[in-house]
C-alpha cells in the first residue's frame, strides 16, 4: 500500500514548456486533489475532483489543466509553463470530498522550476 | 478569497515548553484541520475538528474549534525535538452537496524549532 505517489519529484522546464504531473493514490479514494505550496503562501488548492469524472477549479486554476484518468489517477498539466509556476506541488485523495472522517493523504510532492 | 490568519509565524522553544498557535479567519468553516509538514515531504494531518467547541487530543496535541466558528488552536505540551517542522492549520467548507463549491483554506503556516 504506497499511499498516494507523484512523479517527477523534481523537474526543471523552461518558458512555454509543457509537462504533465502525475498522482495516482491505491486507497481506494473517490476524491483527489491538487494544490501549489510557495513560500510563505501555506498550500494553495489549484483543481479538485470530487469523484471520478469531475473536475472542478480550485482557488488558482489559471495556467493548469487536469484529468482524472479513472479513479486512481489525476493528472495536472502545464500547456505553457511560466516563471510564475515555480512552486512544489502536492497531490492529495480523501475517501470522499468533505465528511466526518475523510481526511486528506498527501503525496510527497513534485518540486519544479521554470526558467 | 478566504484569508486564514495564522500565528505565530515561527517560534523558537526550549524541549520541554508546551506550545500554542492559532488561527483566525473573517468566514465561518465547517471543519478546521491542523497538519504537520518536514522537511521535503507533504503534509500530515495531525487532528480534525467537525463541530464548533469541539475539543480534541492526539497524545501531547490538543486543538479546539472555535465557538464561532471562525477560529481554532492548537497546543503541544512538553514539547520534543521530533516536533520541529512546519504547523499548517486549515479551514474546509462545502457550500453545495455535489462537488462544486468546496473551499479548503490554509493558512501560512508556523515554523516549530525545538532546541534540546
């Protein structure tokens, strides 16, 4: 049982690159979850979906697409990679969206730069 | 958007200290969450909160939900150099009952240096 995992961990892209990261969780979890983490801005949820087959924006969706591949996957694009992108992200599954007892799990994150 | 207000922004404590950091928020949520970050790692939850008052352990952690729902804390007590990290609270609200309109708010977070 590994829990949620993302790949790359680390990442370097250059301006107007695109790349996709990707999150798979094996817990059976019908929510997953996106969010950026910058420096003294705490965790900032970027795209959520709350079962398999939505999608939904967060509090920073600009400059991001996603997917949710089937339950287990939830994919985050970058079709144009900006400066403005370098940040650590962080994948997240809860069994549902909001509920007593479901709870988030995080991965270990993807640390990328844009140059 | 929601702004939660967390504090303090980084202690320097003595092993053994008990510790004790909040947040605040000008919005009303219906659940507060606290986790834990280390270094190169994502966060763990430490403790969920779901009702306002409600006050809850997990070992030397105590957090409460504020009356008003605005707020909440979180204590350590006796504090251990394995505490050092990052604190995260958090603010969860779900507006609707299908998936659209779900906020989860974090605040900035609190640096936790334990000196042993």
């Amino acid at each position: 049982n590994a829990g949620v995992t993302q790949t790359p961990k680390f990442q370097v892209l250059k301006t107007g690159q695109s790349m996709t990261l990707q999150c798979a969780q094996d817990m059976n979890h019908n929510s997953m979850y996106w969010y950026r983490q910058d420096p003294g801005m705490g965790l900032r949820l970027i795209y959520y979906s709350a079962s398999e087959g939505t999608t939904d924006k967060g509090e920073v969706p600009n400059g991001y697409n996603v997917s949710r591949l089937n339950k287990r996957e939830f994919s985050l694009r970058l079709e144009s990679a900006a400066p403005s992108q370098t940040s650590v992200y962080f994948c997240a599954s809860s069994f549902r969206l909001v509920r007593v007892g479901d709870t988030q799990y995080f991965g270990p994150g993807t640390r990328l730069t844009v140059l | 958007g929601q702004q939660l207000n967390q504090s303090p922004q980084s202690m320097f404590i003595q092993e053994g200290e008990d510790v004790s950091m909040n947040c605040t928020s000008s919005s009303i949520f219906n659940t507060w969450l606290w986790y834990k970050q280390d270094p190169g790692e994502g966060p763990v939850l430490l403790i969920a909160l779901y009702k306002a008052g409600e006050l809850t352990s997990n070992g030397r952690l105590t957090a409460q939900f504020g009356i008003t729902r605005k707020d909440s804390f979180l204590n350590i007590s006796a504090s251990i150099p394995s505490d050092v990290g990052i604190y995260f609270c958090a603010g969860q609200l779900r507006l609707n009952s299908g998936g659209s309109n779900y906020k989860l708010t974090f605040g900035k977070g609190t640096l936790l240096t334990v000196n042993p």
